[in-house]
C-alpha cells in the first residue's frame, strides 16, 4: 500500500524525497516541453573500422584480441589477427 501512495504521488508530479515525474505536464503556458529526436544510427562499417583503429591504437594484444572476439568474421579481424602475429610472435 506504501508503494501506491508514493507511486500516485510521483505520477501526479509531486515532489518527494527529491523526485520528479517526468509525467508531468507543464503547469503553466511559460513552461516548455523538450522533444528528443533519435538520431539516425551511423554506417556500420565505419563504426567497426573505428573500432578497430581505437583497439588497436591501444597498444596491446589484448585491444586487438577484443576486436577479433566482436568481430570474428570481418575482414578487419584477419588484419588484426596479422598484427598479432607481426607484433606479438
């Protein structure tokens, strides 16, 4: 019964113990509601080729090990694979 009342209270926009609903609508006309636009996800590729350009810029066997376990079958993990190999055995 304790969780209703504090939930109906949170609902309804009063403020307990600090918290804020974010159901509430705005009291008066000067209050503004902000909208949020998801933005469009970006190219794939690209997002995987900088992965694997922050992975292997750290320096390590382990980055590049990551980068093959996440992508086990692109292209970039053979070039990582061959890093390893390069730098490492």
């Amino acid at each position: 019964m304790l969780f209703g009342i504090f939930l109906a209270l949170y609902v309804t926009g009063l403020n307990v113990a600090g918290w804020t609903s974010p159901l509430r609508v705005p009291a008066a006309e000067h209050e503004t509601v902000t909208r949020v636009v998801m933005q469009k996800p970006g190219d794939p590729e690209k997002i995987i080729e900088s992965e694997y350009t922050r992975l292997k810029n750290r320096g390590t066997r382990e980055g590049l090990e990551l980068f093959i376990a996440r992508h086990p079958d692109h292209p970039l993990a053979d070039k990582a694979r061959e890093d390893i190999k390069r730098l490492y055995d």
